[in-house]
C-alpha cells in the first residue's frame, strides 16, 4: 500500500507521524502550557516564548503542542465511529437491496439533508459535555458519507464471481459481508476513513471554536483559538499559530486520502 | 416530463417524512425527556422549572410518545412552531427577520462560488496536468483544507486590523451613512463575510467541474468536434463542459446545508444578524421551539433543493427523464 503511494502521500504519511509523534512527547510540555503568568500576558513572539503567549500569559507553543494528542484522537476515534456506524447501513442497504435499500438510503438523505453543523451544535450542547459526547455527535452526524460510499462498493462487489461462490458455498449473509466483501472494500474505505479524519478534526475544532466542545480543562485547537476573536485588534498570533497546527493537520490528512484513492483506483487494485 | 415528475415528487415525501421525524427526535434531547434526564447541559446554564413545565406543556411531554407525535406532526402541517422562549414572538416571525441577511451573504456566496468555480475548472480541466492545473489544485487543495473560523480571523487580522481596508464585523457602520455611501458601506462589510463563505465551496465545486470536464473531453464528441474544425475553446465550452454539467446542477442542491452550516461560523465572528447566528444563540440560549423550528426549515429547504436540481437536470437532459 505505502509503495504505491505517489510523493506527496509519503509526504503526508510522514506529516501525520511526525503530529502523532509531538503528540506522545507532549505530555512533557504540560507543566509550560498550563503555568500562568499574568505579568507576560499578551507578549509577541520571542526567543522564550516563539508563538508568544496568551491572554493568561501561558506559553502559546506549549498549549498547541499539548492539545496535539486531544485534536488528533478525537479525529481518530469520532471517524471510526462514523466509518463503523457508515459501513454497518451503508453495506445493509447495499448488500441486501429492495425494501431494505429503499429504506436506508431514504434514511441516509434525510440526515443528508440537514446542515450538519445544525445536528453537530445540537448534539453536542444538549448532551451533558464530556469527549464522548463530542465523539458521538460527530460520528452520528457525518455517517451518511461513508454508507454511501460503501453502499455502492458493496453494490459492485457483491455480484462478483468471488461473493456468488461464497453464496453457493452455503455461508450466510454476515459471514459473506465481513469475510468476502469487506476486505475488498476495504481500500475504499480507508480512502473514506482518512478523509473522515480530517472531517472529525475539523468538525471538533469548530465545535470547541463555538465554545460547546470539550469540557474545560481540557483544550484543544479550537479552544485554544476561541480566544482569539476578543484580541483580534492586538494579538495576531493567537489566531495564526493554533490555526497552522490545525490547518497542517488537515492538509496532511486530506493529502494523505487523496493519494490513497489514487493508489487504490488509478494503480488498479490487484 | 409529467411521469418524471410525479415519481420524483412522491419520492421526496419519504424524505420530507423522515425529515419531521428525525427534528421530533432532536426534541427529545431537550430538558424535561428522557435523554436529559442526568441533568442540565453545560454548567451554569440549568433549565429553569418554569421552562421546563413550558415544554411539557408545549411538547405535550407527559403524553404517551404515539400521541406526542401525532401533535407534532399536526403542529408541523400548519407550519405553527411554537413561540420563542427568549421574548415570546413566534418562531416564524424570528426567522422571516432573520432570513434576509443569511439570503444576502449566502446567495452572494453562490453566485461568487460558481463564477468562479466553472471558468477555473474548465480551464484546469481543459488541460490536465498542465501548468494551470497544478498550480490550481495546490490553491484549491490548501482552500478545501482551511478551516472557516481561521480563514476569517487572519483575513481580519491583515485586512482589518493591519491595513484597515475593510471593518472587522457588522453589517453596516454606525450611523450608516446615505444614498449611495450606505450601499457602499453595506458591500465593505459584505466582502469579509461572503470572501469566508465562498472560498470553500468554490474549491469543492471547481474540482468537481474539472473532473467532469476532464472525463467528457476524451469522449468521442469532443474529438469529433474538434475534428470539425471547431477551436479548442468552442470543443471546451460548447461541448465538454455542457455535459460536465449536467451531474453538476444535481449536485447544486447539497451546497445549501454546507453554506448554511458555514454561516453558523461565518455569521457569529462578523457579527451577521442572519439564521446562522439566531441558530447558535437559540442553542446557547436554550430556545428549543427555535432551534427545532430552524433545523425543520434547514433540512425542508435542502430537500427542496435537491428537489428543484433533479428537476432542472430533467428538463436539460431529456435521457434522465425517459430512464425514470
């Protein structure tokens, strides 16, 4: 898989493991993000302090590096939710067809149809805030995506020599679904998780922006670039700095897709 | 066209079903249900007992679930929403005020997205590989990436603060001056918002018509054309990017619940009195007849979007109608 990678995509393989990397020596940077100082607040970039500080004068690099960690697995673990629940009705609808599909895929455009940070913002405020509530309410609303996608994957895939031999063979539809069609599919998909990544990363980000993310203590990207707006006239760089981290991120991961669907459709899947 | 048509409408009514079902749903995330029964929200922000008994009441909360949803459903077909918890006017007349701004920044949005998105896309994909279309997916590529509330603080860091081109926030400047001055004023405090709004959507939508002008340039029509005589241009837009287009109008409709979702953001960093930001505050404000209300029009909206662009791709392409 990484072989057929074009340049770019190992850039970004190498992007996405150097973030995760920052993220496991983060814990090292803790004690810096968290110590307050109000005599430094609000000072510019410098030698001591090379993204500055902020309005409580915590050092500004240690707070990205520190939510590293909590952007990227909220990601990981809220596109896995999305993929899980996205593959589980989007391979029903697929495999099974007739009343069934019409059924799914009805359901499947109805959640389509609203905008999702609509969903997203209702979700996440009106349950009681904790990370497994931003998880939830960014996996339950951006599934429809991944069915789709492997709606139609599966569609293609299971009138295949392969899947009618299974059939023939007596295996029933769950062991059909996850033996035979899901390794098959599972290019596809991956193609679809890394780009849900990204979607879950941003998605929190904004979520935590609005102020109804994560809880507190806790502060990731876009809690770090909440504050912001209200220095906007005097302290540019708490906006640019948390930003970049975030928008590196992203890029990385979307290139990282991006390559992955070229691998697995242009290189031909073998 | 009349078959067509009539298929296509009673599909939409499973949707639009499901549509009401999954807002009643949304309702009983609210206090005083089941699913918020471990208590309130964030902290510092605990439903009163007096809002709570108001849903109940308004809700029909202490009614079996079958009965709740008959009433919801009654209350939805005479497009009654409720009345705002925040300051008792109805629901519908909030939003009537609220639509002209978000109409405004999110009709500007498209039509600067698909002014853009098409000639920059035909012309990448006119070309494929060449040095327009390098250079144009790497700009497209890093605008997809960037998230919106980044966007528009640094354009409002260098615009606004730095060189103090354009104002921060707001719709208009106090007092807002006269004649043509005030419409002067309105588009300088347009431009911030819209420019954040647009730059995304152009970018998913300019690679989509690239795509599609780069798979119907290689078809037999085009080189057919070509063939004739007829200058690459004329090859490009009279033939290639007429068929790129037609999966493109259908596509049209699933750009509202992204620009609506953009404006929830948009709205709230510049200070835009449109949907988005009376969503965000009905949220924080807990103001659920609102917040059902807006969800209710958002996702109708969109279904009738989509709607309307299956119907305009029926009527261009004449093959769509005689599969249905």
């Amino acid at each position: 898989m990484i072989r057929r990678l074009s340049g770019s995509g190992r850039v970004a393989l190498v992007v996405v493991a150097l973030l995760w990397l920052v993220a496991a020596v983060s814990p090292l940077f803790a004690e810096r993000a968290s110590e307050i100082r109000l005599d430094e607040r609000l000072r510019p970039p410098s030698l001591a302090h090379p993204f500055g500080t902020d309005d409580l004068g915590r050092d500004l690099a240690a707070r990205v590096v520190t939510a590293t960690p909590i952007s990227l697995a909220i990601g990981l673990v809220a596109a896995a939710v999305s993929l899980l629940v996205g593959f589980g009705i989007g391979a029903a609808a697929g495999y099974f067809g007739g009343a069934t599909d019409l059924l799914l895929s009805r359901l499947i455009e109805v959640v389509l149809c609203f905008p999702v940070l609509f969903l997203l913002l209702a979700l996440a405020a009106f349950l009681p805030p904790s990370p497994a509530t931003v998880v939830l309410a960014i996996g339950l609303t951006t599934w429809p995506s991944d069915a789709r996608y492997a709606r139609a994957e599966i569609l293609k895939a299971r009138n295949l020599d392969y899947s009618r031999a299974a059939r023939a063979a007596g295996a029933g539809p769950a062991r059909i679904l996850l033996r035979h069609l899901l390794p098959n599919a599972l290019p596809p998909l991956l193609v679809s998780a890394a780009f849900g990544v990204s979607w879950a990363i941003l998605a929190e980000a904004a979520l935590s922006f609005l102020g109804v993310g994560l809880p507190a203590p806790a502060s990731s990207w876009g809690g770090i670039l909440s504050a912001a707006p209200a220095y906007i006239e005097e302290a540019w760089w708490l906006a640019l700095f948390p930003g970049l981290a975030l928008f590196a991120t992203v890029s990385a991961y979307n290139l990282l897709a991006e390559s992955l669907r070229h691998a697995t459709t242009e290189a031909g899947r073998t | 066209m009349i078959r067509y048509l009539v298929r296509r409408l009673l599909l939409a009514i499973p949707t639009l079903f499901g549509i009401v079902v999954l807002v009643f749903l949304l309702l009983h995330l609210a206090p005083g249900s089941p699913a918020s029964a471990v208590g309130s929200p964030e902290a510092g922000r605990r439903v009163s007992a007096a809002a709570r008994e108001e849903m109940r009441k308004l809700y029909g909360l202490d009614r079996p679930l079958p009965e709740r949803f008959v009433r919801w459903i009654g209350r939805v077909a005479r497009f009654d929403l409720g009345e705002s918890f925040v300051d008792r006017r109805p629901v519908s007349e909030r939003i009537r005020e609220a639509l002209p701004a978000t109409l405004a920044l999110n009709g500007l949005a498209l039509f600067f997205t698909l002014a853009l998105a098409v000639p920059v896309g035909v012309a990448a994909g006119g070309r494929p590989e060449g040095p327009f279309d390098r250079a144009s997916a790497v700009v497209l590529f890093a605008l997809y990436s960037m998230p919106v509330f980044w966007a528009a603080l640094l354009l409002q860091t260098l615009l606004s603060v730095e060189l103090g081109w354009l104002p921060l926030y707001g719709v208009s400047s106090d007092p807002a001056p006269g004649g043509i001055l005030g419409l002067a004023d309105r588009l300088e405090h347009l431009a911030l918002p819209v420019t954040c709004l647009t730059y995304g959507s152009l970018a998913f939508f300019a690679r989509l018509v690239r795509a599609g002008v780069v798979e119907a340039r290689s078809q037999d029509f085009v080189t057919a054309a070509l063939a004739r005589g007829l200058s690459r241009r004329q090859a490009l837009w009279r033939h290639a990017f007429r068929n790129a287009l037609l999966p493109l109008v259908t596509l049209l409709g699933l750009l509202l619940p992204g620009l609506l979702s953009g404006s929830v953001i948009v709205e709230r960093i510049f200070a835009w009195p449109g949907l988005g930001r009376l969503y965000f505050d009905s949220i924080l404000s807990r103001d659920y007849p609102v917040v059902l209300g807006l969800s209710l029009l958002g996702g109708v909206a969109t279904l009738a979007a989509t709607l309307a662009a299956d119907i305009a791709a029926a009527i261009v392409d004449p093959r769509l109608r005689e599969e249905a």
